[in-house]
C-alpha cells in the first residue's frame, strides 16, 4: 500500500501579497499591461525566453530565471526552470519552521504568483507535425511549476490563461497588492484541470501512435477534461430532463468554446439538444441544397423541416398566408414557414433553427407563433429586436459561431458506461441518390425536384430518434414518424401526418369559419380535429363553440376521394425497409420515390414491390441511425 503524506501546516491567511511574480507564456496576449501592473505594484518580475525579452522592450524591470537561479539554461531550452530556487520558492509553506529554515539555508526566495501557458502541443500536432517534433512541444518545466503553485495555492497564485489577467489585477487592486485565498483556489481547480487535460492529450495521442505503429490500441488511456459552460434554465425546478435530475449542467471541453453563443433568455437541458440537432440539420441542408433551410424540432426530432421552395396558392391558403404576402418572403422566412407547417399541432412550442441569418420577416412569423427559441448563425438587429421581446424577453436566443469544429470522435456516458464513437460526418448528397437507383427506368426516371426531396427527407431522418422514416414534398418534410420499434410502424405513424397535411388543403378544412378571436394555435387543432373526427360527445360540444357556423363532417368518403390527388411524394428510410410492408402502406399516400440504405435480404422483394406500384427507388449504402 503506498504511503499516504501528512498535511503539512503553516501560518494561514485568506489575503496574500505578491512580491515576486514569474511569468513564462508562449500566448504573449495582454503580456504587457500585466507586467506593467505588477511593476506598479513593486512586483519582482522574473522570466524566461521569449517572454522576458518583450517585458524587457515594453521597459519593464524583469529579471532572468537563469540569472536568479545562477543556472544557465541548457540542453536547447529544455531546462529552464527546473531548479530547487524555483520550485522551493513555490512549495515552501509559509509560516512553517522547518520550511523556512530549509530555505534560508539553500537561499531560496518565496515566489508567490506563476503566470504560465503551456507549449501549444495540440496545435503542434494539428499542423501535421511529424513524431519528433511533437515530442519536443511536450511542456516539462510549465506543468511542474504549474502543478507546484497549484498545490502550494494556500499561499501561492497559479495564472494559466490570459482571461484571468484582469481578475487577478482587480483582486490585488481591492486587496492591497494580494490575493484572496477564494481566488487561488479556483484557479489551482482551473490548473489542475488543464494540466489534466494537457497530459491526456499527450497520452491519447501517444496511444494514437502506437497504434498505427501495430501497438496495442487497449493500452492508450483516454482522457478528456470538462469546464462549466453556463447554468442552465429552471435551476430550482427542473434543471435536467426530469425534475429529480438535480444537478444538471452544460460542460465544454477545458479552453474550447462552444458551439453556440447566447443572445437572449436561458435555455434549458432539452433545449440544447434540440438546438444542436436542429441546426445541425438546417446547416447540412443548406449544403446539399444550396437552398435557406429551416427545422422545427420537439423533444430531440423534427416535427418538420424545409428548404426555401415557392409555395402554391392552394398551400398559402392552409398556411394562413396570402399568396401576395408569400411572394414576397425572403428566402429564410419561406423555409421556416415550410416546416413549421409540416405538422403545425406537433410545432407547438417547439425549437427553431434556420440555416442564414435570420431578418426581419422570418422574425415576424416566429412572432406570431408558440416556440422556446431559435439558433441561427446571425440576425439583423431589427429581427433581433424583434424575438427578444417574445415570451415577455424569455425567448432563447443562440447565435451559432462559425468557427467551430467538432471533434471527430464524440462521447456519452450511460450507466457507468462510457461510449464512444467517430461522429456520423457523412454529407448526403444528390450523388447518393443518383449512384444506384434498383428500379424500373433507372435514374433517368429521377427530376430534380424528385432528388431535392431526396435528400431533405434523408438529411431529417438522419436527424430523428430512430427508427425513423420521413415524407417530403415540395423541399419540405409532410410526415416524420420518429422512435418507433418497428419500421412499418414508422411509416404508418408518419402516414398518417403525411395525410393530414394533405387534408388541411381540403375545400371543407378551407372553407371553416372560426369566430373572431380564436386563437392561431387554436385553429391549428381544431383542424386537425376535424381531419380526424373521431371526437367524444363533450370534445365535440366544446369544439363547436369555436365556429360561426357548425361545420358539416368531413366523411371517410370525401377523405379517401381527395387523397387519391396525392402524388409525388418521397419516402426516406434511416434504415433498410425488411418486407415490402412499408411500401404498400406508402402508396396510399402518394409516394412516388423512395429512398433507403438498403442491405436487406429482402431488397428484391421490396423493388419488385415499387415497381407494381410505379415508384422510383435508391439504395444510398448509408445507414442513418440516430440515438
């Protein structure tokens, strides 16, 4: 059993004064005005290198470590500051007898602040750099001073990144030239933190190495470091998903920013799952398309999504738009009216993304709908203006940062059990719809639109909890049957969406007439409703109470009468279909093209069975589950 040290006691105070600093920084951000503040405030300022010499031209007092040391530094810079006057300085406990006879003995001097960054190692092997020149930005000296202020951080204050210079200025500022005990301890955490995550960089990537050099890949160690990004929205109430899942939080990988930047209100746990699925699915299909995108996500899957297609004048009729007012949207506006109308009863409420940067237009449908917010890459300040007063100034605002990339592996813990795996990168494209269409006429028989809505209904479902299949027509999804066990209960569970949609453009679903005052969202429903018409006795009293005039039923009859029109629809598949049962109930819909990985034995099977109905179907090879 390893020996376990005793606490080493001193003479303990919350305030500390700083008379001698070491600084040795790679990222120079800032450098100046720090060391220009500690000479202000009689710090004795020692350095290394690079650093010394810009503190040193700026006209500052600095001395070198090797001069204060009496060792040169050597062996081509790789020892500078390993030497027991400055490591005795930073771990001597102040105010112990032994401690402070040892360094009066060995001439040590106290050093109470470390101002440090590490040698870039991730951005060395970023750049391509081969083995040994990433060996050689692996930082020794900056991690063993950094680890030695951290430990010591009762007395002494350990500085890792340029954000925390001002902080450190305005504590010494307020406290006579010294830090505050609260201080050194959130910043030893931080250290801590980073050297932890510095180190299992170099160990990931050294078991990376050994790997492709036919190592044993079990051995390497994976280690990722995590900081608090931001709190999340009903932190007394319901911080995670559920409100016994208490604590919750949103983390960021140490010193990596994240994906988004908050504009306005405070989003919450499921909140952010939809804004990462939604405009991840806005910004693939601004891609593929080359069109405005939009998606309107409920519980971590579309309830619709679209690209910026024209509407016809029967479709500004269902979506409670005139023709002329449509004409004139601008492109992102038309693409979130398209999916917010692909089933506006799930909408309700629901979480918005938009693939361009949001005007005023698109601001105003968002303004007359009830939605938790949005995440784009921009707004204009009028549409900005615009959202923020939504939800009495409690819409969630994300502005997406363009910059950022993700990692090519991502992770999930579950249970004790830590799952990784490379992120699902693959972009769909009209090439994967061309490249193996298995039915009749082959891909001649493909339009363009035909592809389009290929792609958007693949690009949603790659996008939905699995199994999944989608609807699409016109660029924009008409049906999303999300989560379901078994995969002709998906296309049975979108179907139906897929017929609503239709219905809602039927002459009697049109012609309704609703008492003045009744609400938009109110409307939604009772079509909805009237589509389906299977109301108890006291839902339909209550339901009627909503019109002018009673409607007369929408009869299976006229139901079955008017879908007969439906054509031109594309089915999309995140998985193979296994039994040509998903297709018959496809074509009581109007599906006409129909897209999957396949890899079934039953694939033969399921093209005969499109071509008895006059369909058009593609094999993408490209499984699209989503968990």
């Amino acid at each position: 059993m390893a020996h376990i040290l005793s606490a080493v006691s001193g003479q303990q105070a919350d305030i500390v004064p700083i008379t001698r600093a070491l600084l040795s920084v790679s990222d120079k951000s800032s450098l100046i005005p720090l060391a220009q503040f500690l000479h202000s405030k009689n710090v004795h300022i020692l350095s290394t290198g690079g650093t010394a010499k810009s503190i040193r031209d700026a006209g500052i007092p600095v001395t070198d470590v090797s001069e204060y040391t009496g060792s040169a530094e050597c062996l081509d810079g790789r020892v500078k500051t390993l030497h027991p006057k400055i490591h005795g300085g930073l771990l001597g406990v102040r105010g112990n007898e032994k401690h402070e006879a040892d360094m009066k003995e060995h001439d040590i001097g106290k050093i109470d602040m470390t101002i440090l960054n590490l040698y870039p190692f991730e951005s060395t092997v970023n750049s391509g750099a081969g083995f040994e020149q990433c060996i050689e930005n692996i930082d020794i000296g900056g991690p063993s001073m950094l680890r030695s202020t951290a430990k010591n951080h009762a007395f002494t204050t350990i500085v890792t990144s340029p954000d925390q210079y001002e902080e450190v200025m305005e504590c010494m500022e307020k406290n006579g030239g010294g830090t505050t005990l609260e201080l050194r301890r959130r910043f030893a955490a931080r250290a801590f933190a980073l050297s932890a995550k510095y180190d299992g960089m170099i160990a990931n990537w050294f078991g990376e190495q050994l790997a492709k050099d036919g190592g044993e890949k079990g051995t390497s160690v994976v280690t990722r470091v995590y900081e608090p990004a931001f709190q999340l929205k009903y932190v007394t109430q319901i911080p995670g998903c559920n409100p016994h899942q208490k604590p919750a939080a949103i983390l960021s990988p140490l010193n990596k920013k994240l994906p988004f930047q908050i504009l306005n209100g405070t989003p919450g746990y499921i909140n952010l799952l939809d804004a990462a699925n939604a405009y991840l699915l806005v910004k693939e299909l601004r891609q593929a398309t080359n069109l405005a995108a939009a998606s309107s996500f409920k519980h971590v899957s579309p309830a619709g999504a679209a690209a910026a297609v024209h509407l016809t004048d029967i479709e500004c009729a269902a979506y409670e738009i005139t023709p002329e007012d449509a004409s004139k949207l601008t492109p992102s506006a038309l693409a979130y009216l398209r999916a917010r109308n692909a089933d506006p009863m799930c909408s309700f409420g629901d979480y918005a993304a938009v693939s361009d940067v949001v005007d005023e237009d698109t601001a105003l449908i968002l303004k007359k709908e009830v939605s938790d917010g949005i995440v784009a890459p921009g707004y204009t300040p009028a549409a900005l203006e615009i959202l923020k007063a939504k939800k009495g100034g409690k819409f969630i605002i994300l502005e997406a940062n363009p910059d950022f990339v993700p990692d090519d592996v991502e992770y999930r813990e579950v249970y004790g059990m830590t799952f990784a795996q490379k992120r699902n990168d693959v972009i769909i494209t009209a090439e994967h719809m061309t490249k193996n269409v298995v039915t009749k006429g082959g891909v001649s028989s493909l339009t363009d639109a035909a592809i389009r809505d290929m792609i958007v209904a693949s690009i949603c479902v790659k996008y939905t909890q699995s199994n999944s299949v989608g609807f699409a027509k016109d660029g924009m999804m008409v049906g999303v049957g999300a989560g379901q066990q078994s995969r002709v209960d998906c296309v049975k569970l979108a179907g139906r969406k897929v017929k609503t949609w239709y219905l809602r453009q039927h002459p009697k679903v049109l012609g309704l007439k609703f008492k003045e005052g009744v609400k938009r969202q109110d409307r939604v429903n009772a079509r909805v409703r009237y589509i389906e018409g299977d109301f108890t006795p006291e839902e339909r009293m209550r339901w009627e109470t909503q019109f002018v005039v009673t409607p007369d039923a929408l009869s299976e009859e006229e139901k079955e009468e008017f879908m007969k029109q439906a054509t031109g629809v594309t089915i999309s598949s995140d998985a193979f279909f296994p039994f040509r049962d998903s297709i018959d109930h496809a074509s009581k819909v109007g599906v006409c093209y129909v897209v999957q990985p396949g890899g079934s034995v039953q694939d033969r099977q399921v093209a005969e069975c499109c071509d008895d109905y006059g369909m058009v179907m593609s094999f993408t090879d490209v499984r699209l589950f989503h968990h």
